[in-house]
C-alpha cells in the first residue's frame, strides 16, 4: 500500500468521522452564535495555496466582521475585526473544523502545511530558501510547525523560515505513527490554550 493512498485513507475516514459525529450538531449550534452577533456569511472562504501551489477554497467559520482587508491582513492580537464568538472560535481552534470538509473533498490532509494565502505565499517564496519545498505535498489542518508553536502571525521573516523547516520536517520523516503524534499535540495544546491562537 503506498504511502499517498495511505494518507488518503486516514484522511477520508478522519474527516468523516468528525462530519457525522461532531460537525453534525456543532456547525448548526456555532452557525447560530455566528449569525446573532454580526452580518454575513456563517462560512469565510480563501483562496489559499494548495499541493503543487495550486489554489483552493479553503473553509473556516467566520471569525470576524465582513471586512475588505481579510485577503491581504493576517489577524493580530486584539484586532478590532474579531467578533466576540469570533475570539472564542479562534482560542478553540474550533475556527478551523469546516477545514474537514476541505480534507474529505480532497484538497487538504488532517496533516501538513498549513496553507497560506495567496499573497503569503507569493511574498515569501521569494525570499525563504525552500519555502515552495512545502508545496509538495497537501497542506493540513495542523502540522508539525504548529504544535511546536510557529502559528498564527508571522511578525518576522525569521518566524515563516522556523515554520518552513518544520514542514520539510515532516515531508522528510512522515509515517502514519508522526501523524497520530501530531493530531494528539494538537488535542494537548488546544486543551492546554496556545498564545498564538487569536
């Protein structure tokens, strides 16, 4: 069984799992919280980059006001565009769980790189040594940068690069057993609260 149709197996049976048993009742009990406290869409939809730098519509709840600064400004500590569930959405990371239906659809891996937006990507493939090495495989909804601390805003160049090597990381070390170790840190940490979820 090769190593790809492996991922892909984890991935569909993952993703479904989390649909049926916890997005089920959770997408209509948030959609509702959404709804009450701003105007807009219950989903916030990128374009972000892709396996192979191809772009796709990556899904979150909406964590903020409808704003026109969302594809060009990264979210920042009290930044005044995030809406008080908005706040509570992105500490949980429960921001991110549409992101499932992104991994059964067969643009993302519970695992990988984290997908950045389309300007991120153009920005720093130019002056990170190896940042498009990252594009190689299928970004994810958590990976090995994240759960060692490198999410979230990048305030320095020096914080994309610490994500990078991360990534390649990972590419260069995967099994199915690093993937169970990366989804059970980020179970840990999401309990524990993380500084950079804002």
């Amino acid at each position: 069984m090769s190593s790809r149709f492996k991922k892909r197996l984890f991935d569909v049976v993952f993703s479904s799992l989390v649909i049926i048993f916890i997005l089920s009742w959770l997408y209509p009990l948030i959609a509702i919280l959404i709804k009450m406290q701003s105007k807009g869409p219950v989903l916030f939809k990128q374009l972000r980059s892709g396996r192979n730098d191809e772009p796709f519509w990556c899904y979150k709840f909406r964590s903020m006001k409808v704003n026109d600064a969302s594809d060009k400004k990264q979210a920042t500590k009290d930044d005044d565009r995030i809406t008080p569930i908005g706040k509570f959405l992105r500490r949980s990371s429960l921001d991110e769980m549409p992101q499932f239906f992104n991994v059964f659809m067969g643009s993302m891996s519970v695992v990988g790189p984290r997908p950045h937006m389309l300007k991120h990507t153009e920005e720093y493939k130019a002056i990170i040594n190896q940042y498009m090495v990252r594009q190689f495989l299928k970004p994810g909804i958590t990976g090995w940068a994240q759960v060692n601390g490198f999410r979230g805003e990048t305030k320095a160049t020096e914080d994309m690069e610490n994500r990078v090597k991360c990534d390649i990381h990972y590419l260069e070390n995967w099994d199915s057993m690093f993937d169970v170790k990366i989804i059970f840190m980020t179970v840990l940490n999401v309990m524990h609260g993380e500084d950079n979820a804002f």
